[in-house]
C-alpha cells in the first residue's frame, strides 16, 4: 500500500460522510432543530470535552466504560470525549441555567464518540440531537417529551413510526419488594428483557406466574395496558405501573393515529432512567432511531428528554435528490449568475476558456450547461 493510502486510513468506526450524504445530514439537523425551537426548546451548544469529573457525574456515571479519556496539557487534570449530549444539557441547566425558570426546555445537536459501537451500530462516531424538559416532575412532561420526539420524526418524512413507552424501574422495584437480592434479582431481571420465559419461569419461583404475566403485557398499547392494570403488584410497584398507565393515556389522548407499544421489562442501555422511557421504531429503519426517559440530573432535578440517532434516522429517509448543476463557461456575467443561483440554480463556473463547454460540463457531474443560446441539458 502507498504512504499516500495508510494516510488515508481511519480507526474502525471512524468514517468520512462526502458529498451528498454530508449536505443532507446538515440539513436534516436544520429542520429537527427548527421543529424543537417551535415548541420552545432553546437551543444550547456544549464542548466536544469536559473535564472528566463533571462529563460523568449524575447519569453520566452510567457511560464511564463509552467515554475516551485523555490528559489535558494545560490543567494537568483528565478530559473526556463526550459520549452522550444529555449529560452535558444536564450540567448546563444546572450551573449556567441554575436560575432560570423551570420547567427547562433546551435541545442540542452534535457529534459524539464512543470507545466501541454496538452490533446494529457499529460507528464509534456518531450525530445526536434532541430535547430536554428539565425541572418538570409531572407525567404529562413525560407525555410532551415523547410526543414531541414522534413529532419531530414525522415532520422529518419518517412514516410508520411506534412509539415503545418501557419502565426500567418497574422490575427492579418488583424484584426488590418480593426479595429477590443480589444476583437472583439480576438475573431475572435480565431473563425478562431478553423476553426467556423458561428462564423467567425457573428463576422466579413461587413467583413464577406474576411474572409471566408480566412478561406477557408486552405489545400493542390497548391490550398491554389492560393485561398491566390486573397484575397484582405490592404498593411501590403500583405505583410505578400507574405513572406508565398515566403517560400511556396521555399520548392516546393526544395522538390516537400514533402506534404506542408497551415494554415494561425492558432495561438494557437505560439503567440510569428513573421512571418511564421509550424508543422509537420505523419500519424501513434499522434498530432505534432514538431513546429517551426519565433520569434525575447531576443536580437532582427530575427530568427527561430523548436523543435522536441521526446515522440510523438518515439511512431510514429517501436519498437526497441532487440539485440540477449548471456548468458556466468562463466569461458568464456575474450578474446572470446570480439570477440562476437566485431561480435554484447551482453554478459551476468554468475558469479557463474551453472548446468544448458541453463535454467539461458533462465531465463535473452537472446537468445542465449555459451556451448562447440557452441552457442545455445533458444526456447520461
């Protein structure tokens, strides 16, 4: 290999997005953010790095083993890479915005690195965007957050979008009030989220029918929510159930056209959630294209937002339609060019004289090229 291709080479999950992909990505964030200013989140512009201590602080604690680290020459104290933008709109709310008034609507879009990607996404480097509603405890910020998240996708072309609402906190309390400590508990949690139901079964016991009927309200809203209301569940449970039940209604309520599913045992890559969550699924998409919950800030404060994964939203749109290029020879007046550019128009200018205007046009990809006479298409 040449010197000339090592140079080129990138880290796996590293990768350079070129022309069109790179326009579309910035455009498509452009119109996200334009969508969550609508509905009055400000938005704010963290670091690429923050010092170590504050970047994993609160629920950020939680992505320690994603975050690169390095040494920051000036301070002498350790840096990290951010990993996740919540964390960073988390500590911005309360330092910078400690007094502004709550609840705190702010959303954000940048790039993140992970120290290694997952099997449905493997890029290490990625786009995140999306709100947060900070300082708002109530079930129907909640509601908003999610509704705001299935919104935003909508408007941005996505169409057979679900909404799948989870309670990560659901098993852990069921699991803790019938005495299932240390590692039982674990496990079972995890035979639920891997939906195992022998496992479920073998592990939980006497209990072993509550929680199949658990495992069970998984599915469509209307029927999930029924099968979770009759499940008999100690008092502190309850009460985690009614919170989901309550949300579940005030989506329906507001967006009955909307597919909402239900999940209450699932808890992988959200352990740091303190109360209802939910995923966004389309069916062109691959896997999530985005999260969001509940989560209590470095601060305490109650809050929730979501983050959208721009690679997986992006790859479930239509491809960009290229703009038609016109191809100027030299010697085109400024001002007739600035006419096109102002009717659509994107202008190549030609530089040196040609002989052949039509054949240079051609050879840099543009559709059209201005003669004389008019302008002339090009044909493949």
């Amino acid at each position: 290999m040449t010197a000339s291709g090592t140079n080129a080479l990138l880290p796996a999950g590293l990768r350079d997005i070129l022309a069109p992909d790179a326009a579309f990505e910035a455009a498509i964030v452009d119109r996200l953010m334009a969508e969550l200013a609508a509905y009055g989140y400000d938005r704010v512009k963290p670091p690429l790095i923050e010092f170590e201590d504050s970047l994993l602080s609160g629920p950020g604690a939680a992505l320690a083993a994603e975050t690169f680290r390095l040494m920051d020459p000036v301070s002498q104290r350790m840096m990290g890479v951010r990993a996740d933008m919540t964390v960073q709109v988390a500590r911005i709310a309360a330092s910078r915005l400690r007094k502004a008034p709550r609840p705190l609507r702010l959303c954000y879009a940048g790039q993140v690195l992970r120290v290694k990607g997952s099997h449905l996404q493997p890029e290490r480097q990625f786009g995140q965007a999306g709100a947060e509603l900070i300082g708002a405890p109530s079930a129907s910020a909640d509601a908003e957050i999610a509704l705001l998240a299935a919104s935003a996708l909508g408007v941005l072309g996505i169409a057979d979008l679900t909404l799948d609402l989870t309670l990560p906190t659901l098993v852990p309390s069921l699991t803790a009030a019938l005495g299932f400590a240390g590692e039982d508990g674990r496990a079972l949690a995890q035979a639920l989220d891997r939906k195992d139901a022998a496992a479920v079964a073998a592990l939980a016991g006497p209990h072993g029918r509550l929680f199949g009927e658990l495992l069970a309200v998984t599915g469509p809203a209307g029927e999930a929510t029924e099968r979770l209301r009759r499940l008999e569940l100690p008092d502190a449970t309850a009460a985690e159930r009614a919170r989901l039940l309550e949300v579940a209604g005030l989506i329906r309520d507001v967006a009955p056209q909307l597919s909402l599913t239900l999940d209450p045992v699932e808890h992988r890559g959200i352990e740091y959630y303190t109360g209802v969550g939910f995923a966004l699924f389309a069916r062109q998409a691959r896997g999530e294209l985005g999260r969001g919950g509940r989560y209590a800030s470095g601060s305490g404060e109650s809050s929730t937002g979501f983050s959208v994964y721009l690679d997986s939203l992006l790859a479930a749109l239509p491809p960009p339609v290229a703009a038609p290029r016109l191809f100027l020879p030299q010697g085109v007046a400024e001002a007739v060019a600035a006419r096109l550019r102002a009717e659509g128009w994107v202008t190549i200018a030609g530089l040196v004289p040609l002989h052949d205007p039509v054949a240079e046009a051609k050879r840099q990809g543009c559709s059209h090229c201005f003669l004389a006479n008019g302008i002339e298409g090009i044909e493949d």
